[in-house]
C-alpha cells in the first residue's frame, strides 16, 4: 500500500511538473537549438536608505552591495527560437528600464509578446550602494544577496537563495532549493524552504 502512495505521489508531481512546463511554452524537441545571448547595462543614481526591486520570470538574480553611489545593472537577455535569425530580434526587442518612483527604484523588462516555441530568459547582476533596502523574485532561477546594510527580502519558486553579510532584517523564501545564509545580523531573520535544506551561520 505503501509503494502504490508513492507512485501516486511520483505521477501527480509529474503530471504538476508537466503542466507547469506547458504553462511556459517550454516544447520538448529541437525547436531550441537556434540561440541568442545578449548583454544590457543599466545605471541610475540612488540616495541611501532607498530600494531597488528586481523581478524576472526566468533567471538568477545577484545583487551585491558597494561604496558607489548608483545602481549599476547588468542584464543577461538569452532567448531560444526556432531560428537565429528571429532568436536575436527578439533579444533586441527586450528593453530593460530603471524606474525611479519616489525611494524605490524598480528593474523592469519590456518583453515582446508570447509565442509557442520561444522562450526568454533575463539574468540581473545588480551593484547598488550598501545602505539600500532590497526586494527581489524569481520564478525559476536562484538568488544571491551580499553585502548589504538595509533590509532584503527575496523568493524563488524553484532555485537557491544565498545570503552574506546583510546587517539588516532577511526574508527569504524559496519553494524548491536550499538557503544558506552567512553573518546576517539584523533583528529579523526569517527563512523558510519548503523543499530543501535551511543553513544558517
């Protein structure tokens, strides 16, 4: 009874796994072969105590703190498509922006419209001053925090969150991969996994 429970659970996660994939226009067979990477840098000014928000669907996300004055953005656009050639028109089409609205500063992407066997992914490596808040997320793909004296919140469905040397309060949460955190020392410390392993020194 036991070993038919499990084979039920190893189906439905299966079949949940399957559905998610669909969900994303991720198609199994050749129609990723075609390739295209390219490379955006993005830089705004930001007044300490302020927060930078960053999202993105599929990617890492690292964010490390710094004595500079701005917010420096390098972003990593690859898209997989049927052919190279629409591969990088549709990289080209992707713009990222830095919107400032009052203190928070928001990294965006501007993608082109879905389409069936296509995909995009968009990887930040984000430098920002170390006195500033941070508040990132990812679908899929893991996160990295470092450096930084403000407070950091960060959440990936399916990836691992890593956190060094933060002197303000942590929330991290990832559905699907460890957190690891190492000399956190705000007051507010909250980690949470739930499938996978939580290490805190």
């Amino acid at each position: 009874m036991k070993k038919k429970y499990c084979t039920v659970l190893t189906l439905g996660f299966c079949l949940c796994l399957l559905l998610i994939v669909s969900g994303c226009d991720i198609q199994i067979g050749d129609w990723g072969k075609a390739k295209y990477e390219r490379t955006v840098q993005q830089q705004a000014s930001l007044a300490p105590g302020s927060t930078v928000v960053a999202q993105t669907s599929f990617g890492s996300i690292t964010i490390t703190g710094a004595d500079v004055t701005d917010c420096s953005v390098v972003a990593q656009i690859r898209v997989q498509a049927p052919t190279e050639e629409e591969a990088r028109e549709i990289a080209e089409q992707v713009k990222i922006k830095l919107e400032p609205v009052g203190q928070t500063l928001t990294v965006k992407a501007e993608k082109p419209p879905k389409k069936r066997r296509r995909s995009i992914s968009i990887s930040y490596d984000i430098t920002v001053p170390k006195q500033t808040n941070v508040e990132c997320g990812s679908s899929y793909g893991a996160i990295k925090l470092s450096n930084i004296d403000g407070n950091v919140k960060g959440k990936t469905s399916s990836g691992s969150i890593s956190a060094e040397n933060i002197q303000g309060s942590a929330q991290l949460d990832t559905s699907y991969g460890p957190v690891t955190c190492k000399n956190i020392t705000g007051d507010n410390i909250q980690l949470k996994s739930s499938s996978g392993s939580i290490r805190a020194e």
